[in-house]
C-alpha cells in the first residue's frame, strides 16, 4: 500500500503483479492512512481532508470501486500534522 500527496491510494496486488489505483481519493488533500480489512474485501483511507474514505476490492483484488465517503473531523489538518481523534 502506498501514498503520496496527489490523493489517491495505490496497492502493489503481488499474485497478479498489478498496482491498483483508488479513486475518487481525498480532493486536493494527502492520504494519511490506509488499511485493507482482514478479509481483503474493503480499503479503508483517512486523508487531511477529514474524511474517511471506503472502496471494495473486486474478487480478483485487481481493482477497486470507491463505495462512501464519512466525514470525521470538522476541519483540513495540514498534511505535515497529527490529529488526535478521541470518540
């Protein structure tokens, strides 16, 4: 799994040698997490933006559909920052 500051979210598939790309990312904002549920169905993206982001991965895990957006904090965090989200 890899970010960068363009938005999106990119995951190296090592069985199919493919790098799938998941869009729609973050706005004009930077990834700052990601994390693919345990049984490698769902991406899951936090970005400076302040929102979470969920995507499904099809069954072959060489592409993804961009499924909802949740917004989490109120706020842009600038994207060199830490936030502390207490629930």
């Amino acid at each position: 799994m890899g970010f960068s500051n363009d938005s999106h979210m990119s995951i190296f598939n090592t069985a199919s040698e493919k790098t799938v790309l998941c869009k729609p990312g973050h706005g004009e904002c930077s990834v700052l997490f990601g994390a693919v549920d345990p049984n490698g169905k769902h991406i899951a993206t936090t970005g400076t933006d302040g929102y979470l982001n969920i995507y499904k991965l099809n069954d072959t895990q060489d592409s993804c559909t961009f499924v909802e957006k949740f917004k989490i904090i109120e706020r842009r965090v600038p994207s060199d920052s830490t936030i502390d989200l207490k629930f």
